[in-house]
C-alpha cells in the first residue's frame, strides 16, 4: 500500500514541475504596438545545478533601445554598428549570479519602428561552469528565442507619450501575475487529485 502511494506521487510530481523547470528565458511584453515607446523586461530562470553569471540578448532591427535599468551586482556592456544602434547587451555578474532556485530580470527601455512586425530576441545564458545555453532557435525549438508581436501603431500615437513604456511595464507585471496565478491553480488541482487518488487507495485496501 505505502509502496503503491509513494510512486504515485513521484509520477504525478515529476509530472507537474517537469514543465516548471522547463522554463525558458523571454523578453516580456509579448505584445507591443508600432512606432511606440516600451520597457522591455529579460527573464532569465537558472536551469542547471549552477548559477547563471553572464546573459547577452541580441537587440531586433525593429526596435532601438537606448537606456537601461540599473540592476545591483550586475554591469552590463554595449554593442553597437556603425550609425551608433545598440545591437547587443551582455550583463555579467560581479556577484554569486542566480543560483539553481533564482531567476533575475533585466528592464531596459526602447523605441520600435513604425514598420516592424515582430521583434526576435536572440539570447545567450552562460553559466558558472563555462557552458552557454543559446536561446537561439525556432518557437518549436528546445531553446527557442523570445519573440515580440508588433500590432498596428495606435491611432494619434507619436511613440512619445510616457503612458506607453508604463503601459507595457503593467502588462509585463500582469503577464506574471497571470503566470503565477495558472501555476497555483494547477498546483492546487494536482495537490486535490493526489489526495483523492491517496483515499481511493486507502478505501479499496480497507
């Protein structure tokens, strides 16, 4: 009987937080409208027994980025062409980085053209040990890179108004809102059926 519960739960929770830990390293809002404003937030989860020390993110033709977010224990460098566009950043760490159990979040600002249609931000996450993740690949990719939707400019917008760079910060904050909601949900669901199963168990073995 207790053998029989035991595996249960493992099968259910290697289940469950499998997806968890497959968590992927994003640039956050997935959504922005032409020719505005926005700050944009890198998601960076830790994925191995190490920690991450090093990320550099390949900045879109359609966007022009141009300040960023002081982040403590972290300094960050530019790349930039020959007209003086940031092409890249790469943050390191001056720090323990993020641990196995961490994740850290990088904000920056920029401004997207009005022609653009999607932002594909290419990532690389270096870890502790010297290997590097390339978040490089397609959306159906083991290590895919975060794409941005770019919709139709707003009607009026001149890409200055403030309202939109807080705009996307709330929607950044409102996408993990969501994201954190889903995850207890389906935790709490999981949490109810284990213990149903756990009395069925219990019921046919009296």
């Amino acid at each position: 009987m207790k053998k029989s519960v035991i595996t249960v739960f493992v099968l259910l929770f290697s289940l469950a937080f499998g997806g968890i830990a497959s968590a992927h390293v994003t640039v956050q809002p997935k959504e922005v409208p032409a020719n505005s404003y926005q700050v944009f937030t890198l998601r960076v989860p830790t994925e191995k027994e190490v920690a991450t020390t090093q990320v550099k993110v390949e900045v879109p033709d359609g966007v022009n980025v141009s300040r960023f977010e002081p982040k403590p224990d972290w300094t960050y460098e530019l790349e930039k062409n020959a007209d003086g566009k940031i092409t890249a950043v790469t943050w390191k760490t001056t720090g323990p980085g993020f641990g196995p159990t961490e994740f850290g979040q990088f904000n920056f600002q920029g401004k997207v053209a009005e022609d653009a249609k999607e932002l594909v931000w290419k990532a690389h996450q270096t870890y502790a040990d010297g290997s590097v993740v390339d978040w490089t690949g397609p959306a159906d990719a083991d290590t895919p890179a975060s794409v941005t939707k770019v919709t139709a400019a707003a009607g009026g917008n001149d890409g200055h108004g403030a309202a939109s760079g807080s705009a996307a910060s709330a929607d950044g904050a409102n996408n993990g809102d969501n994201d954190t909601l889903t995850l207890s949900l389906a935790i709490a669901g999981l949490a109810a059926g284990v213990l149903s199963l756990v009395v069925s168990l219990v019921r046919k073995r009296a």
